[in-house]
C-alpha cells in the first residue's frame, strides 16, 4: 500500500509545533469580552499556563501584563481593531509561581468577524534581546557623559594653558620688549645696529601679538561677559579672516549659560565657521540665536555649495560628529539641512540650564 499523505491540519499542526513561541488566535468581542480560541503547546513555556487554563479564563493573560504596560497593550489593541491593522505590541509580563520577569512580543493580523474581531498570530520572547538592547542604551549614556566629562577637562586644561602663556609669557615678552627700549637709548650711533634692534622690537611685537591669538583661541575672554557678545564677537573675527560677509541676529541680549554649557555652544559654532571656511565656499554667512522657552537655537547658515548627504556619513567626518556629540551632552540635537538659496544650515537646538555662574577673576 502506498503511504497516506499527511492532511493539511497535520501539515499545519507540525508546522505550529516547530515554531518558536506560541502560535494563537485572539478574539475581542463587541462587548468587550475577550477568548483565545486557539493556543499552540507553547503557551505553558511562554507563559506558565496551559492552553486549557488560558483559553477557560482568557482575562489572566491580561493580570500577567506588568501594571505600567498595560496601558499600551490595550491602547495597541484598540488601534489595531479600529484599523483592522496588524498589531505589534512590545510589553513585559511577570509569572509570580516562577518568580520570572519577561519581555514578549506579540504580531498578530487582525479580520472582522461578526460582532467581534479576531487576531492570528505569535508571541515570542524578547527577554535576551531586549536585555542587550537596554545594556547597549546604557553603554551609549556612559560614553556620552565620558565624552562630555572629557570636554569639560579639556576646556579647564585650555585655560588654565591660555592663563599661563599670557600671564608668563606675555608678561616675559613685555619685560623683554621695556628691556629693549632701555638698551636702544643707550646704543651708540651706528645704523647696523639700529636696524638690528628695530628687528628685535618688530620680532618681539610679533610674538606678543601670538600669545595673544593663541590665548583666544585656547578660551576667549569673551565668553564671560555671555554667550551672544561671544558668538557675535567669534562672527566678526570669522568675517574679517575669511572675508566672508557675516551677519548676526539674536532674539535676546542676555542669554543665561553655566560657562561649561555656554563653551560648548561656542566650541560648536567655532567648528561650524571652520567648515565654512574650509569646504563651502560661500560669500555669505547668517547666524541666528533664538531663545523658545527652555529651549536655545543656534542656527548658521550659509550660500555655498551645499553638503552632499554622502559626505554627512563619511567615516572620517570628525568634525561634524564632534558638533554632534557636543550638541547631545547638552540634551540637544544638530540638524543639517539644505538653506534656503542654496548653501548649508547648521542648526543646534539645547534645552536651558540653570543660570549661568560668574567668571571668577584671574
């Protein structure tokens, strides 16, 4: 006799038996009344409770649901019968005889029945993933407050470095300088050395001229007196080193940053006219800070040539990823988009901290 071949409920039901999870069927009533008509054998590993147990009181599956996600899993029921769409609903249940906390899944397709709404679909457990997941959160918040940890050292090495060349070696360099002015009166009349003395003086001037760009760039004094004269004063030097026009618009005078909110802000506004410079090749800049409640906008933008959407994700865009990972220890976002005419806008969006401290004197 040749083989009988399997039937399609026996085809189906070793297709049920192999999955992972538990296979179900869910019917919500018109009444509110809620069944399973149908449990595959994985019911009692997911959910510590027999097909029989579950399908004679369906409103125990509901009591497994933790109290703070049951919410959303009725909210995610009711979306999904009102639209007849497939309902994919995240949530943990706890299973108190185990002693066992878990996080589930369920996909289901829902169709309309008579006074009712069925859903076919699949409960999974998500516990190891969802676990990774939260470590993986968890890893992303202790790098970023390692990151902004490291920039707020930073930022104290560079002034206490800006402090020490122009207390030490401008008040050198201007000693020096008082020296030589001494020693030109007391030279003799010879033109030779005149020239090389004036040399000297001219080196001199020069140097002090650096100590002084360097100190402004390592912490410009400027930021003490608030951010928006500091932006405004970071623009005007920008405009007359790039001979790009600039212009600047504030929607307040006075704006209240803790120093170490109010150098990160003007630490990403550096880098934005630096890539300005560098790659836009724009004849104008425009800057504009905005105040919208708890919240600071920064926006710059300008009228070049515009940054590719390739060039965003290239791995070596570390400056852009800089502004960006200065922007989120602040609890903001760095948007790029496309300026109005052409050209690239910068926007910087932080939320407020409490007021700024005053600078203390050197």
């Amino acid at each position: 006799m040749s083989p009988v071949p399997p039937s399609l409920a026996d085809v189906m039901q070793a297709f049920v038996s192999n999955t992972p999870g538990l296979v179900y069927q869910f019917t919500l009533r018109a009444d509110g009344a809620v069944a399973f008509p149908y449990l595959s054998e994985g019911c009692g590993a997911l959910l510590g409770l027999t097909p029989a147990q579950l399908q004679a009181e369906p409103a125990r599956f509901l009591d497994l649901i933790v109290p703070e996600d049951r919410a959303s899993y009725l909210e995610s029921m009711a979306d999904s019968a009102a639209e007849l769409a497939g309902w994919n609903w995240e949530g943990r249940i706890a299973i108190a005889e185990w002693n066992d906390l878990k996080w589930i899944n369920l996909r289901s397709t829902p169709r309309a029945l008579a006074g009712a709404v069925q859903w076919d679909g699949i409960m999974t457990n998500i516990t190891a993933s969802k676990l990774e997941q939260q470590e993986v959160l968890r890893s992303r918040a202790r790098l970023a407050e390692l990151t902004a940890h490291i920039e707020q050292v930073k930022e104290q090495e560079r002034s206490r470095i800006a402090r020490e060349i122009h207390d030490d070696l401008g008040g050198n360099l201007t000693a020096i300088k008082m020296a030589l002015a001494m020693l030109v009166k007391r030279l003799p009349p010879d033109q030779q050395l005149a020239d090389k003395a004036a040399y000297v003086d001219a080196l001199v001037d020069r140097s002090i001229e650096s100590v002084h760009r360097i100190s402004l760039d390592l912490r410009p004094p400027m930021l003490d007196l608030g951010i928006v004269p500091a932006l405004e004063w970071q623009l005007g030097e920008f405009e007359k080193q790039a001979g790009i026009s600039c212009a600047f618009f504030s929607s307040e005078r006075e704006i209240d940053l803790s120093l170490d909110h109010a150098t990160a802000l003007f630490r990403i506004f550096q880098e934005a006219l630096t890539n300005i410079a560098k790659h836009a090749r724009a004849s104008r800049v425009t800057v504009r800070l905005q105040r919208h409640g708890e919240r600071l906008c920064l926006s710059i933008a300008d009228n070049g040539a515009g940054i590719a959407p390739a060039d965003r994700r290239k791995p070596r865009s570390f400056g852009l990823r800089g502004m960006n990972e200065r922007a989120q220890a602040l609890g903001g976002v760095m948007r790029l988009a496309a300026a109005d005419g052409g050209g690239t806008e910068v926007a910087i969006d932080i939320r407020l901290d409490a007021p700024r401290r005053p600078a203390l004197a050197d």
